[in-house]
C-alpha cells in the first residue's frame, strides 16, 4: 500500500432533525455470533470513536445487551454530540402488534438507553404476509408526535412497502439497507424513490465484513465461514460473479487506494459515500484499531477515473436481482 493520506475529519449530514456522522458505530457484533476477534471494553471504544468523530450509535432492541452498554457510555460520559439510532424490529406475532405493544416496545429501549426519548427508530417487518406494518408504522407516528421519538426510519424495506408507509403518512427520513461493491441492489429502485422522497440510505456492509479490504487481496477464497457476518457478504460475493471476479475488483481498488495513499477499504467506503441519496454507512466497531483509517475515508475523493475503473469490473458482474433484502426473504 502507498503512504497514508493526511487524516480527514468525519463530517455530518442530516436525517431530519438529527444531525449525524457520516460514519456510523455499528454495535450490531454485541449481538453475538460474529467470531473470535477480541472486543474492547465497550464504554472505552464508543469514546475512542466518538473522540474521532463517529458520534453516531447504531443498535437495536435484537442486539443483545448492545442498547445497555451504548446507555451505560451515554450516562458517564454524556457526549454532547451523540446521535443513536435503534430499531423497531418485529418478526413473529406480527398480526397481533398493537398500540400498546408497540409502547411498551419502545419504552423498554429508552430504559435501556437511559433517555426519555429516541433519536431514531428504524422500523423492521419480517413477513410481508402479514399486512400490519402499515398500521404498525402508523402507532410509531403516533409516538413520535408524542415525543418518544424523534424521528421514524425503516430498515430492509424495499420500494412497494416503503411507498406504502409513506402513503398512509408515515414520516419516514431513512432506510437502512445493504449497500456495496459487491451488493447494489438499492440501484434496483431504491435509490431513485428515495431521491424522489427526499429518503436518506444508511449504508451497512460497505466493506463487505472486511472481504472488500487489503486482507483479502490475492488470497484464495475462505473455506470456513466463522460467523453470521461473513456468511452474509459471501453470499453477497457469490451472487457478484464469485471469487475470481472479486479479486479482479480487489485488484482495481487496490490501484486506487495506491494512488491516493489509502486502503481498498477507504476505496469501497468512499464508493458508497459519493452517492448522494446515501447519508451514512455503519462501520462494525468491535475494537477501536480500525478508527483512523476508516475516519481516512474522508482524505480523497473517487474521480472519473477511478470510477470509470471500478466500473469496468461491476459490468462484469451479473445484473443484481432483485429490491432491498428479497434473496434474505426467499422472494428470489
């Protein structure tokens, strides 16, 4: 790899009136099931993180006991910048959610949380069977015009439920999906509706969970999946074109991040961040020993010819099939 670029400065955006880092703390890997890599004590790595900028939290009420250690760091240090963002996240009994569910749903993540009020809440729906998400959305409204949420996103919603929530008046500001170099679904639609609704896309999996970085260069495909995480992305490199065709674009990025003194990772972050209906992409955070060069993202930008490069090696790849999260669904 070339030397270093200068480091950057994380800068912020807005998703209504949240003002949030464009790199996210993803604390989804509290959860559990993501391998052996050592954590860092939770309270001491979301400090070192948001000393670097990253004042933005991303969890969920399914994320283990993430809510409680993100509290917890909440309460002793009590950043004045801090943005968190927890999710809604509803997957069995879902014909029988009602107002009160609801309530008590979110009122159990502000306990957990230590806060009287929520930031974001961003919505998920496991079974579209079900038809209730709409209703489901609206009593989020209704907590939202009450003050225990500032803001409604969505996660994994693809175009036709998205529209249904908006049409029935649901304020919807964000929708949390997968989003990569070897993952561009959202190009099958979201991204358009959302720069027509003036909906924000946060960004998970830009890196791939580490298969889109240096690491992985020149190496011969893992054998063994070790954890949830890197199952998921495999799956996403297999529908890409496969191993061989990854190493082409690791190849390509590997150029780029020379020429402009970062890594393949900053290379695939940046990739993502230059779209603008994205507002912010989610970094795993177990440890803080990748903080300065993720944060280094933001040293450079893609020109025309890297991009006319890397997409030399995309129109190689199988057109994505297709909206947000259906081969996860089962509907492809």
């Amino acid at each position: 790899m070339g030397t270093m670029a200068a480091s950057a400065t994380v800068p912020t955006t807005q998703l209504g009136s949240l003002t949030v880092s464009r790199i996210i703390q993803g604390h989804w890997q509290l959860a559990g099931g993501h391998g052996r890599e050592p954590f860092d004590d939770p309270s001491a790595n979301m400090r070192n993180h948001v000393n670097a900028g990253i004042t933005t939290f991303d969890t969920a009420d399914i994320y283990g006991a993430s809510q409680e250690y993100i509290g917890k760091y909440l309460s002793t240090d009590q950043p004045k910048d801090a943005v968190v963002c927890t999710k809604f996240c509803c997957f069995s009994g879902l014909d029988s959610i009602d107002r009160n569910y609801v309530r008590k749903s979110i009122l159990a993540s502000c306990k957990k949380l230590g806060v009287k009020q929520l930031d974001l809440v961003a919505f998920f729906w496991g079974n579209w069977g079900v038809k209730n998400y709409v209703q489901t959305g609206l009593y989020l409204k209704e907590l939202k015009e009450e003050g225990l949420i500032k803001e409604i996103g969505v996660t994994n919603f693809d175009v036709e439920h998205l529209r249904e929530l908006l049409d029935a008046g649901v304020p919807v500001v964000s929708n949390q999906v997968q989003y990569s170099l070897v993952d561009r679904r959202p190009e099958n639609g979201l991204l358009e509706y959302c720069d027509r609704t003036g909906i924000k896309v946060i960004a998970f999996g830009t890196v791939a969970g580490g298969y889109l970085s240096d690491q992985y260069l020149g190496q011969p495909r893992p054998v063994q999946i070790n954890n949830y995480s890197e199952g998921l992305y495999s799956t996403s490199i297999g529908k890409a074109g496969g191993w061989r065709l990854h190493q082409q674009l690791l190849e390509v990025l590997d150029g780029i991040a020379k020429k402009h003194g970062v890594t393949i990772a900053n290379v695939a972050e940046q990739w993502v961040l230059q779209k603008p209906e994205v507002a912010a992409i989610i970094i795993g955070v177990r440890n803080s020993k990748h903080i300065a060069e993720n944060v280094n993202a933001f040293s450079f930008s893609l020109d025309t010819e890297d991009n006319t490069a890397i997409n030399t090696v995309l129109e190689k790849e199988p057109t994505p099939l297709g909206d947000i999260w259906f081969r996860e669904r089962g509907l492809v």
